[in-house]
C-alpha cells in the first residue's frame, strides 16, 4: 500500500539495497529523500523543508505540481494512457503545434524523443544525412548526454570515460573571456578570437567533412557562460559558408530559462535543428526532441528516416508539454524569469560578489546563473579542480543545505538556477542563504 511504499525510512533502505544510481560511487552516496515537494520547495524525510535553487537538474521550470500540469497528465491518462508512434494523437499533435509556434524561424517540424541526448543523437543523425558527411564539432565545456555519441560530443569531463573517439566528434574552444583559451582581455576580442579559432577548426577538419557544428546555445552544466554579442551569428555565417548544419542544443537552455523562449534568440539567429527537453514540460514526464526546419524536412520528405522510439510523444508527457506551454503563454513566464534575472538574481548576485572574494565572477541571465568560486581572486585558481570537488566547495554545499536551501553546483560553481515562477521574495530568500553560507565557510 501507498503508506508503506512511501515510508521515508523504508525508500531510503530499499534505495540503498536496489536503486543504481547515476554518475555515483555506488557505496558511497546518502541519497536524500524527498517525501513531498510543491511550488519552489521540496520536503525531506524529517519534514524538513527545502528551497530548489536548482530545479532539480535545471527541469523543473514551472516549479513542482504545478496544478495544471497535474491535471492535464490525469485527464490524459484516465482518456488515453498510451499510443504506438505511428498514429495521430490528439496531445502529440497539440505539443507539436505549440512548441512549433515558439520555435525560431522555420523550425516546424518536431520529432519526439525521450530525453535530451537521444535528441542530440537523431539531431546528428539527421544531419549526416541530410549532408552525407560525418564529422560533428561540439565545444569543450558542453553537457550534452549520457548515450554513446551524445557523451562523446559532450566537452565536460563526463567525457572521459566512455570517449573513445569513434564517432567522428572533434572538440573546439567556445567562448569563456574569464578563463580565456585566447588570451582575450574583452568581449570583442573573446568572440573574434573564438571565431577565427572555430574557422580554422573546420577549415584544418576539411569543410567538406564536417555535418554539424552543435552548441548549447547557452552552455549550461558547464558553466552559464553566455556567449559574447555577436557570437552566434559568427558561427551561423561558418555554417552557412560551407554548408554545415548549426544544431542549438536547447535542453537547458530553452523553454524561458535564460529568459526567452530559446536562448538563441539572444543571438538572433536561427539555427536548422533545435534540441530540447527538461522545461518543456518542466520534466513532469520524460520528454525530448528536435525541432526541425524545412530544409532538413524535406530531405526525409520522401525518404525514410531511419530512426524512431517505442515511446517517441507520449501521450502523458505531451500533455504535460501542452499545460505546461499553455500555462507559460498565460501567465508570461518567460517574461516573469528575464524579470527575476534582472531585478533580483542578478543584481543579488553581484551584491554577494562585492562582499565575497570567493566569488570570481557572476555570470548569467533570465532564471540562469553561476558564480565562479575561487581560492584567489587574482589568480582565479578554482575553489575545486576541473572535473573534481574540494572540501571547500562541499562546505558552501552543506551551510546552503543546513540552511534549508539545495543549489546546484558543479565542481568550482555554484548555479541559481531556480523554478523561473520562483518569486522575487523566495529568490530574495535564496540569496540571503547563499550569503550566509559563504560567510559561514569563509
Ligand atoms: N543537453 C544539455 C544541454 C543538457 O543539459 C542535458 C542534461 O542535463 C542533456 C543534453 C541530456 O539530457 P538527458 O539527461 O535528458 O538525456
């Protein structure tokens, strides 16, 4: 029965005899529990109550059982559960239409997947076909999945492990002016040099060889490092020269959290395939996938895709999309996070850079933040090593938690990367925590 299943003590036992957790040493992990969450907060096994200033893994953008997206996910299961992919549906449809409608450009097509690296992967995919070439260049400091070719083109140490360089992946420096790879000392000069860098990558690759440039339009896990002005359109016109295909990974960045529908909007471009999932339905169920231009359609118009999922739309995780894109069009959600950004976090965050020497530098925008922690401002050494943790970085972790706050970290960083319907007095809230937590570990 649901008492016994949903017992604190028992979920955490039967957890640690029979649940394989991801990316964890096994025996060395003490899982939280979580008993009940609502809006901003969660609750653990003590009824102890927490904020998220995380979102989960950055997925819960409508904050936790939002009441429309609740019902839209009973209503749909008490009508129809489940459906093979290959007929129509009335949810399926309806997401694809609404997501279509926000997508840039011409980006009308959509095919659903489960989550964002099998996106990632079916981007690719059909970009080496649609080109006929192989190779695909993603950035260092890029989150872009666990499968195969996804944690291959994945910059980020996750990499490590599994990379076996068989997919035809090549990695680039995108642009970070704080820790610059091009001794750049400004803006202009960061996106100049990560251009004519990225230009000389294909250029060295053999333009003819290369199917797709993937970015994460903002690079999320990484690092929130927005890209210079100018930046985007750069890598557009690369693309454009030599007929690559320019994929904008959207999974974290898309569906309001940096304060637009899709952070490529902040560039003003339009890329020719969109990956996204988390926010699009706040991750009530899972679901990914890529939007996809007419270009790229019609290449499969009248030839077969070769590519599909048991689970591709849903039907309970396309109606929880339809609530979720419904309730951000009523409420002007995404407004509501450029807001948040900047009236509150931003300017909070800067205010703790002022008073903290830990705090390197405060970058981000809309409901989309990290704070670079150093040991030396001067020198910029990282709080933790790249790819590793410290004991300092634990102890911000910890004062937060004992604090009633979860953050998101990630090695040297911290991300506020709240619900974007936070409101401005939990987000004061947030700050006021981090605040204490950086002095109590001072
Ligand atoms: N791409 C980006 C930018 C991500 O942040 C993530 C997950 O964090 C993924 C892809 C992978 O998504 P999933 O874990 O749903 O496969």
């Amino acid at each position: 029965d649901l008492a016994t299943t949903y017992d604190a003590a028992r979920a955490y036992e039967l957890d640690r005899a029979h649940v394989f957790h991801s990316w964890s040493a096994q025996a060395e992990i003490t899982p939280m529990v979580v008993t009940r969450a609502e809006g901003s907060h969660v609750w653990d096994a003590n009824d102890t109550r927490y904020l998220d200033f995380g979102s989960q893994l950055v997925f819960t953008n409508l904050g936790h059982q939002h009441p429309r997206i609740v019902a839209a996910i009973q209503e749909q299961a008490a009508h129809l559960c489940t459906i093979a992919p290959a007929v129509a549906n009335g949810a399926r449809s309806e997401a694809a239409r609404l997501i279509a409608s926000h997508t840039p450009g011409d980006l009308d097509h959509v095919f659903f997947t489960n989550g964002g690296a099998d996106a990632n992967e079916h981007a690719v995919r059909m970009a080496r076909l649609h080109t006929g070439r192989h190779k695909v260049l993603t950035t260092y400091r890029s989150y872009h999945g666990g499968t195969h070719l996804a944690v291959n083109m994945t910059g980020d140490p996750r990499r490590w492990a599994s990379d076996h360089g068989s997919t035809g992946t090549v990695h680039f420096f995108g642009p970070f002016l704080y820790r610059s790879a091009f001794h750049a000392t400004t803006e202009a000069e960061e996106c100049q040099r990560a251009l004519e860098h990225l230009d000389q990558v294909v250029a060295l690759e053999g333009p003819a060889t290369v199917a797709a440039i993937v970015l994460e339009a903002i690079p999320g896990t990484a690092g929130i490092m927005v890209p210079p002005p100018g930046y985007l359109a750069g890598v557009r016109e690369i693309c454009d020269r030599h007929g690559i295909v320019l994929i904008a990974d959207e999974v974290m960045s898309g569906f309001g959290r940096a304060g637009r529908w899709f952070a490529v909007e902040h560039g003003g471009i339009t890329p020719d395939l969109i990956t996204f999932a988390k926010g699009v339905n706040s991750g009530y169920v899972p679901l990914g996938g890529v939007a996809i231009s007419d270009e790229i359609y019609s290449t499969f118009a009248h030839r077969t895709y070769p590519g599909g999922l048991t689970y591709s739309g849903h039907p309970l995780a396309c109606a929880a999309a339809v609530a979720t894109i419904r309730t951000m069009e009523d409420e002007d959600v995404v407004g509501r996070a450029a807001r948040l950004g900047e009236d509150v976090l931003g300017p909070g965050l800067r205010a703790l850079a002022e008073k903290h020497d830990r705090i390197g530098e405060v970058r981000g925008t809309g409901a989309f933040w990290a704070l670079e922690l150093v040991s030396d401002r001067a020198t910029r050494e990282p709080l933790a090593p790249y790819g590793g943790s410290s004991p300092a970085m634990a102890a911000v972790v910890k004062a937060c938690q004992e604090r009633g706050m979860l953050p998101f970290a990630n090695y040297n960083r911290i991300h506020v990367v709240p619900p974007l319907t936070t409101t401005e007095d939990e987000a004061r809230e947030g700050l006021a925590i981090l605040d204490a937590a950086l002095d109590a570990t001072a």
